[in-house]
C-alpha cells in the first residue's frame, strides 16, 4: 500500500516557515503549475531552489495543470525547456475534472514507492 499526503500551500508566504519541514522526509516532491499562467511557470526555478535547500535528495517531479488551458497542451515547451535543463520528469493532468490524475498517482507509486 502507499500512503498520499499533500500538502497544497499554493504559494502562500505566510507558510513559509511550515513548508519546509515536509520536503525532508519525502519520498518524492510534486511541484505543481498551471500550465496556462505564465506567473505559475515562472515561479518554478523559485520551488526548485527552495526543494534542493530543504529537500535535499528528495526526487522531485512537475505536474502541469491543464484545467485552465483552452486548448489543453500535453508538454507545453516551455514547461518542455524547465523539465529537460533539470532533467525532472514532466506529468499532465486537469485538476478540475479528474483527468490523468488516477495515472499520475498510479506512476508515482511505482516509480518511487521502493526509494522508501
């Protein structure tokens, strides 16, 4: 069995202080963007930087957000660009509708359940 635990902060300051205390004993982190709001995508270089600070070798992945995208994009380039420099594998899905969301969580516990 594997046991999920999110912690959305949505990019909040005033968790700052709190948010750094769940990268350390993650098996995996999930940085989450919209794949439609060029803020969101910005910010990414940001959360990568506070994960490699408090996370130490917490493997890390992205999630694209499609809700919001009109014509939904599987790996838009720019978060395509992000991903390679990084070498951080890119997952899609739409956080409204459920969609990917089930085949996200089902290669997430495959891929890093035996790091554990």
């Amino acid at each position: 069995s594997v046991k999920v635990v999110v912690w959305d902060t949505s990019s909040q300051q005033k968790y700052l202080e709190v948010r750094n205390e769940f990268y350390k004993d993650a098996t995996v982190v999930l940085m989450c963007c919209s794949s439609s709001t060029p803020s969101s995508v910005a910010s990414l270089s940001k959360w990568r930087s506070e994960l490699l600070r408090y996370g130490k070798d917490s493997p890390h992945a992205l999630v694209a957000d499609l809700s919001h995208t009109p014509t939904p994009s599987p790996k838009p380039s720019d978060l395509t660009r992000f991903c390679s420099s990084y070498a951080i594998p890119l997952h899609s899905c739409n956080l409204a509708t459920g969609e990917n969301t089930s085949e996200l969580l089902s290669i997430l516990a495959t891929s890093y359940s035996v790091r554990r």
